[in-house]
C-alpha cells in the first residue's frame, strides 16, 4: 500500500511538471525526496524477513531451493525486461524517471533478490564467489561515493587524461570501486558493529565513569 501511494504520488506531481505547474527546482526536490523512496526500504526489509522465517519451510522443500528459485529469477527478470518494453509508448515525463531514478520495478527486484538468495545451483553458487560479495557489499558506498566522486574526477584527473571519454569513463569506475570498497572497511563495517552492539558499549561507558 506503501509503494502504490508512493508511486501515485510521484506520477501525479511529475504530471504537474509536465504541464508547466513546477519548475525545475521543484521537479528535483520531487524526484529525489526521500520520503517517496520509504517503500524501497520497506521492500527490502520485508525480503529480510521472508528469507528470515522461510528456511525451515525450504528445508523440507528442497527442489524448490534447486529449480522454484531459478524459475522465479528467470520469470521476474522477463517480467522487468516486458515492463521496460512498455515504457517507450509512455509519454517523456512518465518514461525517464521510471527508468533512472524510483522504485517502479521494486517489487519485482525484490523477488529475484529473493528467488536468487532462496537458489543453490551452480548460478547462486557462482555469485557467492567472495570477490563478488564484497563488491556487493560496497555497492552502498558506490552509490552514496558516485555523484561527488565524479566531481571531484571531472575536476581533478578528467583534464590531464589523453585516453577519450569512453577510457576516462573506465578509469572513474575502477577508481569509484576501490575507493567504495575502502569505504566498506574503513568505515561502513567498524559503524555497523559500533551501532549493533549498544548493550556493550553502554556498559564500556558505565565502567569508565565508576
């Protein structure tokens, strides 16, 4: 219900912008408002929780972990390939940000995300390949690191670079995934340890000030 109001409401307003009743500042505070990318988090959460409470119900099914989850990823991944088909007959307005930048096909990553975590083929044995994990991992840092990483690439190295757009392009994403994987280590692991633990950490506190 979430989701539905989301996407209602960011439909609506970007009509309205369309017909000349926002400016251009106005479109940007709608597209990137955070409170209409709520139903993309809740999404993810009530995945976790599936996944969390499905695993005694998997065990005693086990095809369903060797081919229901391939099935499901191949048929969600034909679904969002027949919902992108649909978008070119959409006016501008409604295609663009469909595509780039909401939540649109949410429901339908979710269940492949789950289908693919529910799988144990050789596909879903492949991709816990560790190296692929960890870059998993960092895509968050990648995707908070992208626009101001490629400020300061633009700024900084873009002009000294003799190699073309294209090989330019290569290098910024090379340089993006190191550094979102320092991230990852340096900071996004040591947070999330520190912000799990508060019973500990309390006590830590408690003892210092006696």
């Amino acid at each position: 219900m979430l989701w539905v109001a989301t996407q209602a409401l960011y439909m609506a307003l970007l009509g309205l912008r369309a017909s000349g009743h926002l400016s251009l500042a106005q479109e940007v505070f709608v597209r990137f408002n955070p409170l209409l990318y709520v139903s993309s988090f809740v999404w993810g959460m009530a995945a976790a929780l599936l996944l969390r409470r499905s695993d005694a119900w998997l065990s005693e099914r086990p095809w369903i972990a060797r081919w229901g989850a391939a099935v499901a990823t191949v048929a969600t991944l034909a679904a969002i390939v027949a919902g992108l088909a649909v978008l070119p007959a959409l006016p501008q307005w409604a295609a663009f940000p469909l595509v780039t930048d909401h939540c649109a096909f949410a429901p339908l990553f979710v269940l492949a995300i789950v289908a693919l975590a529910c799988d144990r083929s050789a596909v879903a044995r492949s991709l816990a390949w560790r190296p692929l994990v960890v870059l998993g991992e960092a895509s968050y840092a990648v995707y908070i690191l992208q626009v101001p990483a490629w400020a300061l690439f633009v700024w900084l190295a873009y002009p000294h670079l003799a190699i073309g757009p294209l090989g330019a392009f290569g290098v910024f994403v090379a340089l993006l995934t190191v550094s979102s994987v320092a991230v990852l280590y340096a900071v996004e692991k040591p947070a999330r340890a520190w912000l799990r633990a508060p019973p500990a950490r309390s006590a830590r506190s408690a003892t210092n000030q006696a």
